[in-house]
C-alpha cells in the first residue's frame, strides 16, 4: 500500500487499520483525504492478506468532524460552484456525493469494516459509520448533525443514518442540528453503535472484533456481509432470492472442510456481551 498524506495504514495478521489523519481540524475529510480513500479501498478489494478492517481517528478528540469547512466553504467551494462543467445540463445532474470515496461498498469493498469512535462523530463522519458494520465506541464519543444549524441541507447522511437508526431518532439528530448531540451511551441505547467502553480500551476492543472476523474463512464472511446487506436494503423475497446464490457461491468444499475441522479442534474462549 502506497503511502499517504491524510490518512494512516497498517496491516497486520488479516487486519488493517486505518486512521483518518488530520487531528489539526478534527480528521475533517478534503478533497485529499476523500482520494486517498478511495484508492486505498479500491486497493483493498484486491488484497487477500486484508480480511477486515478498523476505521478510526487520529487523537482522542475526533473520528471525523466532516467535510473540511475551509477547504469547501470558506473558499468557496458549493455543490456546483467549482470545478462546473461546462453544458449546463451536466452541470444540473451531476453528483456531488463524497461517500463516493469514503466508504466501502460504494467502491465495492466486502470486507467486515470496524469503526472505532474515539470522540466528536459529526456531519460527513455519518457517511463512513452508515457504511461500517460494526460501530464501538469510546465513552466520550458524540454524534450529530450541524447541515441544517449552517444553512445546508442534511441529505446524504441522514440517508445513510437510516441504516443504523429509526426514523424519528434520524429526524432529530438532522433537524436540530448543533443544538444537541447523542452520547455514545444513546447511541449504544439506539443501535447505533454495538459496545461503549473507555477511550484506552477503544482499539483494543476494536481489534479484538476485527481479528476474530479475520479468523474465519474469508470467502464465507463476505458472502455473509453480502447477504445481511441485501436483507436489510431489499424487500423479503428479493433478499432470499439473492441470497440463495450467495450462499452457493460462498460455500465453498475447501472452506466447508476448514470450518468442520474447527469445530472439531477449537474450543474458542468465548466471549459473553
């Protein structure tokens, strides 16, 4: 993996972390940070030493605090007052999504991503947690929404907080805006996040999550990713139908004979959540 300037990279024993590396402004994602990104995922979904992933911030004051203000704002830069293409038509139906290149299934990534929330969670921080699937949390860690407190609408992240949390609680976080924050302990109430535990335990629960991932066959874990996905953003019957080949797909001789000679061997020391 090359090296980057915004964001940090290690891997090791099936498992990389990955740490958004901007402390000085919060980890706020520029228009760098969302590159690198992508071609770091993009990377990934042909690394088979990679099994799962850690997502998480630099310092212990911010995951993300979203797009970074100075960068987009203050030097001007609207959803279509720079870099405009020159037909107007094109210029009206173009995306302006940055999950384009922060998350993981939207550049085809199927590997278990654990998100670890070392502090402020906030505006397009919601992009990347609305991907992940599993979210822990240090103690300290909140969650919110400031779009509509500055004048912007609150679109994308809302939309991809609807994956995590039910609807009247996704209408409160974007519709009040800076005036209130959920704390990691709501959040854990919600849903929203699977584990709150103290900030200096933060990644070594994170990587106790990840590498217990990594230790199953990988090609039964992505088809399983796959599958629980579709369930929850397909109707019933369509969700089965898919998964029926997933399951064939993914069920593979070699990994049936590896799983059956754990279960014959391996007496994990389990834990009780």
């Amino acid at each position: 993996m090359e090296n980057f300037e915004t964001i940090l990279y290690q891997e090791a024993d099936g498992v990389a972390v990955v740490t958004l590396n901007r402390p000085d402004v919060l980890n706020a994602f520029n228009q760098l940070m969302q590159i690198e990104l992508r071609t770091m995922w993009r990377s990934l979904r042909n690394n088979d030493d990679v099994r799962a992933v850690i997502l998480t911030g630099s310092g212990d004051q911010a995951f993300c605090s979203g797009i970074d203000r100075k960068e987009s704002i203050e030097d001007g830069y609207l959803p279509g007052e720079k870099d405009r293409p020159a037909s107007p038509v094109s210029a009206t139906y173009r995306s302006f999504d940055p999950g384009q290149d922060l998350n993981p299934k939207a550049n085809n990534v199927w590997k278990p991503v654990v998100a670890a929330v070392n502090g402020m969670a906030c505006g397009g921080a919601l992009y990347m947690l609305g991907e992940a699937d599993i979210i822990i949390a240090a103690e300290h860690a909140t969650f919110f929404d400031p779009h509509v407190s500055y004048g912007m609408v609150a679109g994308f992240e809302p939309t991809h907080l609807l994956q995590k949390l039910p609807l009247g609680e996704t209408l409160r976080v974007a519709l009040l805006g800076v005036h209130e924050r959920m704390s990691a302990q709501r959040a854990h109430t919600l849903g929203l996040v699977s584990e709150v535990v103290p900030g200096d335990h933060l990644m070594e629960r994170a990587m106790w999550i990840a590498t217990n991932i990594a230790s199953a066959p990988p090609v039964a874990v992505q088809g399983t990713l796959r599958a629980i996905w579709a369930a929850n953003e397909l109707s019933r019957n369509t969700a089965l139908a898919q998964v029926s080949s997933l399951v064939k797909l993914g069920t593979l001789h070699e990994t049936i004979e590896e799983g059956q000679g754990n279960f014959k061997t391996d007496r994990p020391d389990w834990h009780l959540r």
